[in-house]
C-alpha cells in the first residue's frame, strides 16, 4: 500500500471501519513510513481531542417534562389542566415515568440509590418532595402566584397556609424569584417559593415542623436532582433542582443568610 | 395504541433523551430550538414507533431528530450565521448539562472546540457528532444522513480535517499550509 493509498484509509483505520486485511495493510506501511504515521498520530490527536471534549449535552428538566406531557397529551387529548392526576389510571404512571428517569439518569453516569426498604419519615418527605418538584415542571404546575417581585409571592401565602415563608430576594446574586405555590406535602400543606438559575428550577418547599434544629444535609442526588435539607426554628426545609450540588449549597447558603 | 407500547417506548426511547438533545444541540447550535425540536422529534417518533422494528433505537431516533432539526429550519427559515450564544456563560461549563468527563480540559478549550464545530458546514458538523458525541458506526451515520458510506468517510475526513486546522493541532496547521 503506498503513501496516498494509506492516508486515503487512516479515517475508517482509526475508527475502526477497515476490513482485517486493509488495516493489516495500512497497519505494515505506517511502521515503515514516517511522514505517514506523522500524520496518523495527528489525527488521532485530532479524534481523541474531539471525542473527549466535544460537549455531551444533558437534556434539561423542563425539556424532560415537556416531552413526557406531550407524550401525555398525545394519548389522552382531554386532560385537566386543573390538577396533575398523577396517581390514577393514567397510561403514562409516574411510576413508569420514574423508571425512566432512572434509565436516562443511569444511561448518562450519574450514579444514584434506589431506595427499596420501607421508608422513614425523612425519605418519605424527600421522596414526597421530588415528586413535586418533578409534578411542577409540567406545563402550568410550577407557580400558583408568578411573580419576581417578593411582595407579591409573601402576602399571597398569607390565608393560604397557618404560616409565614420567607420570601428573600436573591437576584442579584443570580437567583431570580419566580413565584411560589402552595403544594402538598406529608399529609399538609406546605409553601414552595420558587426560584431560578439559567435555565434551572429551584423548588425550596418549608412547613412548621417539631424538632430540634438540624444542619444543612444533602440528600442523596436521586433521579439526577439535587437535594438539601434542614431544620431551623421550627421550620422544615427542603431544596431540589437539577442544579449542580455547588450552585445549589450557595443558594441554600443564601437562603439561610437572609432569614 | 396498547400500554404496552408506551411502556415499550419509555422503556426504550425515553432513555435516549440525552442523545436526542446532544444532537439537536449541535445542530441547531440554539438551546432553545433545540428543545423545541427534541419536543417535535420524540412526538414523531411515538406517531411512527410502529415502524420501529427492534434492534438499536438511536440511530432510528436520530434520524428523526436530525429531518426534524431540518424542517424545523426551513420552516421558520431561521438563519443563524452568528456563533455568539446569549448562554455562553454556562452551556458549556455548567456541569450538571454535560456528561461527559474528561474533566482535565479545561472549559476555554471546550468553547474553542464548540466554536470550531459550530463554523463546520452542517453535513459535516452532523457527522462529527453522530460519529465522535454518538458514537455510530458509518453504516448507522449513512442510515441516519441518508447518505452512502463513501459520502460519511469524506465528510467525516474533510470535516476532521478543518476541525485539526482550526484548532491548530496538526503540525500542518502550525506551518499554515497543507
């Protein structure tokens, strides 16, 4: 095989494309050429370099939800925008919507724990909590005030809930309120001021709780969320999003600053 | 349409969320076309599932989100010619959207790499990422392309090539010529 023969061939060679005797072939010429294996190794720097950092993209949570509801949608035209009925006959269950969030989570080497034993009261609550957060990415679930302005989302709470969240203001520290709503959660209503980050969502869910004070915890990353909970006087809190752990320990940094 | 078939789809075509996008991604180079198109692409998908025979899903969904990305254009004729994205500052190093590892390159390199991918022609840019992000065989890229087998190895060659110039890795690059 001669010089133009071989480089002709070092693309498929590399990528492994060749039939056995024609990668034998240019295997023996670019031990005896030089200028040839020059350029060999160049392009498989060139392919490495790609490979490696060529951006594997994530598909965002609200893409995730937009896809699942249309899929919803699509096999049930008539569906009630009123409330997520997410726990009867519907074809789609969450439960299979887990299950593949599970496979898309494992399938891009986030490692997680599936929690199997009957659960405690905290898992029980986290588990409650990121169904919610999930539930609220769908389509007109996410707030039932929209607002960035905190006196707008604090006076809606009051009536609805027997207490008062704090509603800090947190964008100029890049964390734009987005509204709240108020959800349900371990057999109560609880308060969700939501937040945002780029394209991300923060849910950061409290209700009044008994309990002595418990430090900022991260939960274990379930479903590719993030999770951190504690405790301070007398408030239960939980924190979810997508957002990287690092982003997600600031807000909850500032979150506790301005209380 | 039998649960079945959905489960069928979750179980099968779902899991393939990641890929879907990572090529939309790159070929609408617009996160927010992208999306639109994943959306467009995985309806389509599950309108036509039953034309789906077994075997590998990607390089079946891929090719849906790749005729989608390309109607998807021509519809709203949106040209982009501009490589300057309103979410620089995180598409590439906002961890949490990327999963590849190679935690060692640091994130200006990977800028100056998406911006090289991003000035390729689209046949040639789709075929880096089917080939390099995708990981498909030049049988499945021609499958997906629609395109023969010797018309994937020019394109990936030739676009490897400009990729190599571009970002100065070759030694032919460094003389400037070639």
């Amino acid at each position: 095989m001669n010089c133009a023969q071989t480089r002709e061939l070092l693309n498929a060679y590399i990528d492994g494309e060749l039939p056995p005797d024609e990668a034998m072939a240019v295997s023996e010429h670019l031990t005896t050429c030089a200028e040839c294996s020059r350029i060999y190794e160049e392009l498989l720097t060139t392919v490495r370099t790609l490979r490696e950092g060529l951006t594997k993209y994530r598909a965002p949570d609200l893409l995730r939800a937009r896809v699942r509801s249309a899929l919803r949608e699509e096999e049930r035209p008539v569906v009630s925008s009123a409330t997520p009925r997410v726990r009867r006959g519907v074809r789609m269950p969450w439960r299979a919507l887990a299950a593949a969030a599970i496979l898309v989570v494992a399938s891009s080497g986030i490692t997680f724990v599936a929690t199997r034993e009957r659960p405690s009261a905290e898992a029980s609550a986290s588990e409650e909590v990121l169904t919610s957060h999930i539930r609220s990415l769908m389509p007109a679930h996410l707030t039932d005030v929209a607002s960035n302005d905190q006196h707008n989302v604090k006076p809606w709470f009051n009536g609805r809930l027997d207490f008062s969240p704090a509603v800090p203001r947190l964008e100029d520290q890049g964390f734009p309120l987005l509204g709240g709503r108020v959800d349900y959660v371990r057999e109560r209503p609880v308060a969700v001021v939501v937040y945002g980050r780029r394209q991300h969502i923060i849910n950061a869910f409290s209700w009044p709780a008994e309990g002595s004070d418990e430090p900022v915890q991260p939960q274990e990353a379930r479903h590719g969320y993030n999770m951190l909970h504690w405790r301070s006087g007398g408030v239960e809190h939980w924190v979810t999003s997508d957002l990287n752990a690092a982003e997600l320990r600031q807000f909850v940094g500032l979150l506790q600053s301005v209380r | 349409v039998s649960d079945s078939a959905l489960e069928s789809f979750e179980r099968i075509v779902v899991p393939l969320l990641d890929d879907a996008y990572t090529l939309a991604r790159h070929l609408m180079r617009d996160e927010h076309d992208a999306q639109d198109v994943v959306q467009e692409a995985y309806l389509r998908a599950w309108r036509h599932y039953g034309s789906f025979h077994g075997g590998d899903a990607r390089p079946w969904l891929l090719a849906i989100v790749r005729n989608c990305g390309y109607t998807w254009r021509r519809g709203t004729r949106v040209q982009r010619e501009s490589v300057s994205y309103v979410d620089d500052q995180h598409g590439i190093g906002d961890e949490s959207h990327r999963a590849t590892d190679a935690a060692a390159i640091a994130s200006s390199d990977r800028a100056e790499l998406r911006d090289a991918l991003d000035q390729l022609a689209p046949e040639h840019r789709e075929a880096i990422v089917l080939r390099e992000l995708e990981g498909l065989s030049y049988k499945e890229i021609a499958a997906v392309t629609g395109t023969p087998i010797g018309t994937v190895m020019s394109r990936l060659s030739r676009a490897r090539q400009r990729l190599q110039e571009a970002l100065g890795l070759g030694a032919r690059a460094k003389e400037g010529g070639r």
